[in-house]
C-alpha cells in the first residue's frame, strides 16, 4: 500500500527511540549533597568549600571592615578646644562664675563700706555732742576749783554726768609734770625752770579732752622750758 512523506517518521523503531528518550528525561537520579559540619565516620570536623556566593560575601566584608579600621584610624579626635559647644558653654560658665565672684567682692566691700561710714557717722554724732558739752565742763571745773562743788546736790549731778560722759569714750587731758606735747597740749605761757631739761607742763590753764584717739580740744597749759 502507497504512503506519503518521509519513512523515517513512520518507522516503528524511530518512534521507540524518541520514546525511549522522553522518558529517560523525566526519570533522572536525585543528586544528594552531604552538608554535615562533622564527618560521621571520623568525628572531625568538616571544612567544605562554600559556594562562589559565599566565599564573594566573605571577602566584601573583610574588605568593609579593612575600610572602616582604615577610616576610623585615619580620624582625628578633636581637643577640647577645638571642640566649639564645649569651648562656648565652658567660657560662658567662667565668664558666669566671674561676674558672680566679683558682683560678692563689690557685694562685700560695700557692705563694709556701709558698716564703716555708720560706725564714723555714730562716732562723729557722739563728737558733736561732746563738743557741744564741753562748755559745760568749763563751768563745772571752775565751780570746783572755787569750792562750790565740795558737796551738795550739784556735785552729785556733776560726778554723774562726768561719768555718764566717759562711758563714751570722754577722757580729760588735765595732768601736769608731764612732757609738753604739741599734739594735746596748747602752751599760752612759757617760764624758764629750775632742774628742767625737757619742756614740762608745769600748770593747766584749761582742760583738754579726747575721745579715744581723736583730739577734741587741746589743754592749754603753761611750759617750764630749760633755764
């Protein structure tokens, strides 16, 4: 019987072959990798070779943290004075901490300047109003030295208000046989004396007084010189 085409395709044995081929193809062995870290025979440890990936990923992290020791040793670490929040907040701190230093300095001097122009101001108001008695004890020394104070009521008041006086510091400059000193002393008379080899008080005209260290009004008195 007459066919058509190539012989070849409608060869048994052709067709059995490809067949053969096809089905070959789809039955292929399973290919079974032992991944274990430990050889089960030898109890050693296993070094297998990684994959091309892996072994590309080790490197680029060696070669990340070569860079980044490099770049880290390469860096400078800054001083403190270079560092500029540090410096700024520093210097305003000291400049702070001056200003309050000197604002207590200026702080204590004034109050000592207080203190001391109160004290001189007291002590200056107690002056006036010795000063202002002074007069007064003119009168009661003279009383005395006429004898109108021997005794009596007006010698008790004069006593008291001696003393109520010293209790402020009121002292008599009234002595005499002691060295002439122009300080306290104010010389009216000058007479030539026996024995007398400095200038001596030798009689006190009028009382002097001071009150601690200041003068309030100078004796006047009468000067025995060297004859």
């Amino acid at each position: 019987m007459p066919h058509h085409g190539n012989d070849a395709e409608h060869s048994p044995s052709n067709n059995e072959g490809k067949r053969d081929e096809r089905e070959g193809a789809g039955q292929q062995k399973p290919v079974i990798r032992d991944n274990r870290k430990v050889d089960p025979e030898t109890g050693a440890a296993r070094h297998p070779q990684g994959s091309a990936a892996d072994s590309n990923a080790a490197a680029a992290e060696g070669d990340a943290l070569s860079q980044a020791e490099e770049i880290l040793n390469g860096m400078e670490v800054p001083t403190e004075e270079s560092v500029a929040p540090g410096a700024a907040a520093e210097a305003e701190a000291a400049e702070l901490r001056n200003d309050l230093l000197r604002l207590q300095a200026e702080y204590v001097n004034y109050r000592k300047r207080v203190e001391r122009d109160r004290a001189v101001a007291g002590e200056m108001a107690v002056i006036g109003v010795l000063n202002s008695l002074l007069p007064v004890l003119d009168d009661v020394d003279a009383a005395r030295q006429h004898g109108d104070l021997v005794d009596g009521p007006f010698a008790a008041i004069a006593a008291k208000l001696e003393n109520a006086l010293k209790t402020y510091g009121l002292e008599r400059i009234a002595e005499t046989g002691v060295d002439f000193d122009p300080t306290i002393h104010e010389a009216l008379i000058q007479q030539p004396g026996e024995d007398i080899e400095v200038d001596t008080v030798s009689q006190v005209l009028r009382s002097g007084y001071r009150s601690g260290d200041r003068v309030l009004r100078a004796a006047q008195v009468i000067v025995a010189v060297p004859a």
